[in-house]
C-alpha cells in the first residue's frame, strides 16, 4: 500500500512539474519582481505591428493614445497617414532609466509537434529549457532589461521551428532600442558585463545586426539587432527566404542559411547593416568551432549538441566555484 502511494505521489508530482509549473513560475515571476513579459503556450504570438516602413505604419501618428506604435513615432506629426520630421531614440541620446538604453532578450522555445517540450531528446529536457529561461530572466533583471520568453506552438506544417525567431523579432523590435536574441541553449555566464558596456559601447550608429562569426559562418544563436528601418528590410528579407530550399545547408541551419545568403549576397543592399564582432563577445562555444568558451566569457551556448543539458552540466563543473559566482 505504501509503495502504491509512493508510485500516486510520485506521478502526481511529475503532472504537477510538466504541465502546472511553467504557468506557476512565469506568474510568480511577475508578481514578486514585477518585471518581464511572457508568452506561455499560444498558439500564435500576439498580433503586433510588422514595422518595415516605419513612416507608415501607424495610421494616426499624432494621436497620443498610439501606443502600439514605435516610440520614435509617437510624438511625430502625420499626414494622411505618413509620419514626417522624426528621430529615433539613440540619435537623441533618449535613454530608459538611469542612461540605459530600452533593451529587451528574446527567447522563442519551439514546441514539438505534440505539444509538450518533455521528450526523449536531452534538447527538450524541461529542467534545461526552464534553466535556460531563469538564467536569462536573472540576468535581465540584475540589468533593468525585459526578457521575453516566448513558447509558441509554431504549426507552420512546411517550415522548420527555427524561422520563427524572426517574426517574433518583427512583433517585438518596435518596442524597444535593440533586441537581444537568444537560443534556448545560450547561456549568460557573466553577469557583471551589461550588454550596453560589453557590447554595443562601440558599434556605429549605421549598424543594426550585431553578430559573430564561428568556425562555419555567421551564427544566429545570440545576436542583437537594432530598432531602425533597415533592420525590419534585413528581417523581411531573411524570412522571404523561408522556403527557398536552394540555401546552402537549409535543412540544418533553417534561419541562419537565410541571413548568412542576405550578408553574402548584399541581399538589398544589407551586408552594410551587419557588425561583426568577436566570437567571445557574444557567442563563445562549449566545443571547439572559433572561440572555446573560458571562464569570465559573457556567454556560452551549445549548438549542435545533442546532450545539451549534460554540456550544460559539465561546463557548471568546469567553471566551478569561481563561475557561480559570475552567473545571474
């Protein structure tokens, strides 16, 4: 009898920690802390507008109730339905909080076909994606910054899961002066460097895709793009690509063959929007494919490795004392 109840308690609780704790830890989340955005288990991502010319597309720019409208052109003046004579944010030096720019992280989590993200596959394993997450919300909030988890059935029948990191990125984009997007197996691994010191202190005012090279060719892993009119051309231009199998390696880099084809290409003109930077910067490695991650490394992230949650594991190990203490 008490074996019976143990083997009840037991499945009881593993119901309890795959289907009830995703909604318990995001809800709790945001009202402890009051800080993040979330999107739990929809079926599409909130409609939200699509800027790729910003000039037209809020139809009443001067109305002051248009919130869901970028910033820049809020307060601008409009006429039958084109907004004149604005500026964007970082030309003005408009800052959010205390000389920060409004920055959000994105992480857009796939489920799979079934509708759960617990499956045989140690890249779904619900304790790394909720890790993942926690890291990444940490990290943003030690920062000011929002993070956006997104889980998001996408049902696209003919369309590799990966693509839709980047609508996400056209919904979200207008709200903020860059978006940083993440992996579900990126990790931040030292909190002491702010995206703003760290990375962007330096980028050119003409550069929208912020991105790092690694021993193939570009990786969409973790990359932040700036809230400008070229960068909603480069996304619309990626995702144009989105069924174009012809791409070199389609079926394995999905996205990342399409962005590596516009900045190869000078698809519209765009390889001009791109800076590159070091591998370490933004994207170092847990294997060795360009820079191995080290210790004191902003980020680490595991592409192409089936054991995620075990690289994850031994890089914890590796890092010891001294990388806990660095962790959000």
């Amino acid at each position: 009898m008490v074996k019976l109840l143990r083997i009840f308690l037991t499945g009881l609780l593993a119901l309890f920690m795959i289907f009830v704790w995703p909604y318990v830890f995001i809800t709790l989340r945001d009202l402890l802390l009051h800080k993040g955005r979330y999107r739990v288990y929809e079926e599409e991502l909130e409609q939200k507008p699509i800027v790729s010319n910003v000039t037209s597309a809020c139809p009443s720019v001067a109305s002051s109730n248009c919130t869901a409208c970028p910033r820049e052109l809020q307060n601008g003046s409009a006429a039958n339905g084109v907004a004149h004579n604005f500026s964007f944010p970082w030309q003005n030096n408009e800052k959010i909080g205390a000389g920060k720019p409004n920055i959000a992280i994105i992480t857009v989590f796939i489920l799979p076909k079934d509708g759960h993200f617990v499956t045989d596959h140690s890249q779904l394993r619900f304790d790394h994606v909720m890790e993942s997450f926690l890291n990444k919300f940490k990290y943003a909030h030690y920062y000011n910054y929002e993070f956006i988890p997104i889980f998001w059935n996408f049902k696209d029948p003919d369309l590799p899961g990966a693509w839709a990191k980047i609508p996400a990125l056209q919904r979200y984009l207008p709200y903020y002066d860059w978006v940083w997007s993440m992996d579900v197996d990126a990790f931040v691994t030292n909190r002491r460097l702010s995206i703003e010191e760290h990375v962007l202190k330096h980028i050119p005012l003409d550069k929208a895709v912020v991105i790092a090279r690694d021993c193939n060719h570009l990786n969409t892993g973790s990359f932040l793009i700036r809230n400008t009119p070229r960068a909603f051309q480069f996304l619309d231009a990626v995702y144009s690509l989105r069924r174009n199998t012809s791409l070199h390696l389609y079926d394995i880099w999905y996205e990342q063959s399409a962005v590596i084809h516009v900045f190869d290409h000078d698809i519209e003109g765009l390889t001009s929007t791109f800076h590159l930077i070091p591998q370490q910067k933004l994207n170092s490695y847990s294997s060795n494919c360009g820079h191995t991650w080290q210790l004191r490394d902003f980020v680490v992230h595991f592409p192409g490795q089936a054991e995620k949650s075990k690289a994850w594991a031994n890089l914890l190990r590796k890092g010891g004392a001294e990388l806990q203490e660095l962790l959000p």
